[in-house]
RNA sequence: GGCGGUGUAGCCAAGUGGUAAGGCGCCGGUCUGCAAAACCGUUAUACCCCGGUUCGAAUCCGGGCACCGCCUCCA
C-alpha cells in the first residue's frame, strides 16, 4: 500500500509527492477575507476545504501550523467606512468578528495564528525596506513600488509572460510606476485614512505585503503550504511570490493549493448580480454538516453549483443514511473491500474527498452495522469534520420551518379534520379530493399512526 | 489574445492504462384505503468530436469544438 500523500501544486499543474520541510510537521497559510462585509459561501468552502486538510494531516501524523490572515487594512474598508460613516476600525473589526463566529458555526477548526495586518505594520515596513535594498522596489512621491521587471520569475505561478499580462490588460496607467504592472508595496494615505509612520511618510501598506510578511513571521521564509481561492493566484499570490523570493533568495512556499470557486443557480456568485449567499444566511435555514457534506462531495479544485436543490438533495440522502445507520437489522452483508484503507487512499491522493464520501454512503448502506463498524464510521466522520451530524440532522423538515409558517395554519387543519372525517366513514372519494386541495396549496398530507402531518410538497 | 480549468447517465459527481464509485431523480416490487416514509430491485456497450499509441484508453499523445475562471485592488 501507498502511503504517500499527493497534493495537485498549482505552482507546477501537477500532482505531487509531498514532502514536508521539517519531518513530521506541516506549516500553511492560508489567505483569509478582507474584512469589509458579511462573509459568503465562497468564504465558507475555503474555510471547510482547509480545515479539511488539516484534519487529514493531523489523521495521518503531522503535527501541524495553520495561519490564517485577516486583511484589516484595504482600499475597500476604507470605501466601506465612507459609505457608512463609520470608523475603518470599527468595520474591519465587525465584520473580522462576523467571520470568527461564522467559521465556528460551520465547525471549522480554529487556526493556529489569525494575524492582522494592523498589528504587523512594523514587520511589513521592514520587509519594504528589504525589498527597496535588494533593488526591487522604488520609492516615488511618498509610495513605494515593487518593480516587476526586476524579477525573472515573475508569472511563474499563473504562467503568464508579462508582455502576454500586458496585452489584454485593463489597467489603468499610473504614470509614478515604471513598469505598468507594477503594484504597490507601501500607499500614501489621504487624511482620516488610517496611516502610520514610515520612511517614505505616512501612509499604509499596499496589499499582498501583508500576507508576505506574515507568513514569514510565522512560517519562516520557506514553507510547505500555501493555500487559497483559485482567484487569489493572480495578482495576489504572484505578487506574494515575487516579494518574498526576491529579498529570501529562497523559494516561497513549496506547494500551492488553490480551492474551486462556487456559482450560485449556475451564475457566477458576484455583487453586481446580487447573488451573494452569505454564511450566516445560509446557516439560519441548513444544518452546518448539509454544507459540509455538499462541499465535501465535490473536489475541492472543481467549481461547483450551489442551489437549495442540491443541499435538500443532501439532505435527504443524510436522512436515509442516519436511519441505516440506527437499524442494526435488515440490512444485507455485501462484499466490500476495506473501508478505512478506501478512503483513507482517496485522502491521500490530493484530498479527494468526494470519492471517500462515496465510500462512506456505499459502506453504511451495505454493512450490517456492528460496533466496530460504527467505530470505523465514527472516525471517518471525525477525520472529515462531521462528527456528530447524525444528532443534529433532524427529518422533520425543521429547516423549512419558517415557510411553512407563511401557509394557512387554519385552512390545513381544517382540511386535514375533514378529510380524516371521511377516512373513517371509509369515504374514500372526499378523502381524496381533500388531499388534492391540499396538494393545491402546495402541501403534503401525510397519515401515521399518531395522525396526519403535513409538509411542504 | 494569453494562461488555467472543465466536458462522464434526466441532474449532480468520482474515476490518470485493464473494461464505468456514490448521491438525487425516474421506473418496477413489498407496504399503504390512496399516498408518504421505509425496504428490495432496475436504471451509461458507454465517458464532447476526429485521428494516433497500445493486447487493451474515459484515462496517454495530436488536432478540433463547447463552456467556465483569472489577466491589479472590486471592475
């Protein structure tokens, strides 16, 4: 058996054996929000995919170091506290505080460093400072740029030529900067901007500085992982890459792994069509494991569709599962080979989660459950960060609880008394009917020993 | 235009050389006054198209086509 672990490195576009810097442990970074609004289900993936990760390699013996930002200081704060006529502080500290609570709603585990960029300017002035010594960054009218033309590698993580990024680029031309793609490593800030002192006057760190600087202070200049949404590759984790490696003169981060973005109902989940699913929204109407589960029945690299259909799917499935799960009975023995080796290599081989839960499913529904099966169970759902879910996924349809309160209560009732009326005259027509203008309004009638119960059809 | 990704049943989704996991749905059966739930069973000669390599390809190579993402600070 195999036990190495592969890890897809898009730094490389391959799949690769990983071998970790310092044997037995595991440092990564993760870029996480910037704080300027509610945190949404992209968020939420990324969140779940990485704490994925460490699971796993916590499971299999890696003692690990997570690091996970928060960018507390950004041009889109700023816009924010305008908007609102609030302190920048006061929103980037809301919504860092949202995040916090969202994340261990979702049942994420907490990383091992959450730093902020405003309690690491120092750090970052220095490493400018760095950059501008090795000669690749300039200092022009109180800002400080980083000059791309100076490092070679420059594009080796989104394999882009610069004359190719140039060529289609919507850019606006910045006459202060030598090179067009070019960005900023330190800004000049406007009054009532939050600013610090630094060499070049006060002002506040560009972004991408942050994370460079960061991961450094907590992971070292090299490092195995670094991990975030496939959009961050370019400019963001480009930009990290040509920052760090041109002042280290060693390599950045050893891997790169970048989660697949979610579209919402097909379309693109973005601001301008509105269709943004933020966390806690999400959580008032699904269980936290129905989100899990969704996510973690897709490969983390794929993009992947989020609609109520599909979580209700899960659902369902949860439901039928549970329920195999506590009939020990009436269930048929069939052959399969061993369950925890199964999903464990499916780990193994860059995260695949997807096809470990289809073992998962295939192995509840076709196992006559003894205790050590519930023990293997148990500890895949501990690995996977669902533990528990089984106690808190209840079929009663609780979680459309708030629409059904907007059907006529009394108009239901009355039709179910009427039609249980009939029933035991055995008038089966009138039941019958009555079920129909039942189905009318859009709602089931089901009949149990204890009575009649109705749903949302 | 550049780079990257994706294309597998009605829908979703695994599968990187050995003959198509899993889920939802559909259909049939048991059960039920009828339904629902539950349980049992069925459901891709086939993996976007065309070539090639191979004893053998969804899987590798070449060429197309389609869709999606990124291409600088939120557009």
């Amino acid at each position: 058996m195999n036990h190495e672990l592969r890890i897809y490195n898009s730094l490389t576009n391959k799949k690769e054996i990983f071998k970790e810097l310092i044997p037995g442990k595991v440092g990564i970074y993760v870029c996480g929000p910037t704080v300027y609004s509610s945190s949404h289900m992209g968020h939420a993936r990324s969140a779940i995919v990485f704490d994925l990760i460490i699971r796993f390699l916590k499971f299999v013996g890696y003692q690990t170091k997570y690091v996970r930002n928060f960018t507390d200081v950004d041009d889109k704060i700023i816009a924010k506290a305008a908007e609102e006529g609030i302190a920048v502080e006061k929103i980037a500290n809301k919504y860092k505080l949202e995040y916090l609570e969202d994340v261990k709603n979702l049942g994420c585990l907490s990383p091992d460093f959450q730093p902020c960029v405003s309690e690491n300017i120092n750090e970052i002035i220095e490493l400018i400072k760095k950059i501008i010594a090795s000669g690749y960054g300039y200092v022009v009218a109180g800002e400080v740029y980083y000059n791309i033309s100076k490092f070679s590698d420059y594009g080796k993580l989104s394999n882009q030529s610069t004359d190719s990024m140039l060529s289609h680029t919507r850019l606006e031309i910045n006459p202060n900067k030598k090179n067009d793609l070019d960005f900023a490593l330190w800004k000049s800030s406007k009054e009532g901007d939050p600013s610090w002192n630094s060499p070049w006057g006060k002002g506040r760190p560009g972004w991408h500085i942050e994370c460079s600087s960061m991961s450094t202070k907590y992971l070292g200049e090299t490092f195995d992982i670094h991990g975030g949404g496939r959009d961050l590759i370019f400019p963001h984790h480009e930009n990290e890459i040509a920052q760090s490696e041109c002042t280290s003169n060693e390599k950045f981060a050893n891997y790169w792994i970048h989660n697949g973005l979610i579209n919402i109902n097909k379309e693109k989940m973005s601001k301008s069509i509105g269709n943004i699913v933020n966390i806690q929204d999400a959580l008032k109407i699904w269980n936290k494991n129905i989100i899990k589960i969704f996510f973690l029945t897709h490969h983390y690299r794929t993009p992947v569709d989020l609609s109520s259909e599909k979580l209700k799917e899960i659902k369902k499935t949860l439901i039928k599962i549970k329920k195999k799960i506590s009939d020990t009975k009436n269930i048929r023995e069939r052959k399969m080979d061993d369950f925890r080796k199964l999903w464990i290599n499916a780990m193994r081989d860059d995260f695949n989660s997807a096809k470990a839960f289809g073992y998962y499913f295939k192995y509840i529904n076709e196992r006559a459950l003894t205790k050590s099966n519930i023990d293997l169970i148990e500890e895949f759902e501990i690995t996977m960060g669902i533990f528990g879910w089984r106690n808190e996924i209840n079929d009663d349809t609780s979680s459309e609880e708030s629409f059904e309160q907007k059907f006529d209560q009394e108009r239901i009732q009355k039709i179910i008394l009427e039609r249980n009326m009939a029933r035991q005259i055995k008038n089966w027509k009138k039941a019958d009917d009555l079920r129909l203008q039942a189905e009318e309004l859009g709602i089931e009638l089901i009949d149990t020993k204890n009575g009649t119960s109705w749903k949302r059809k």
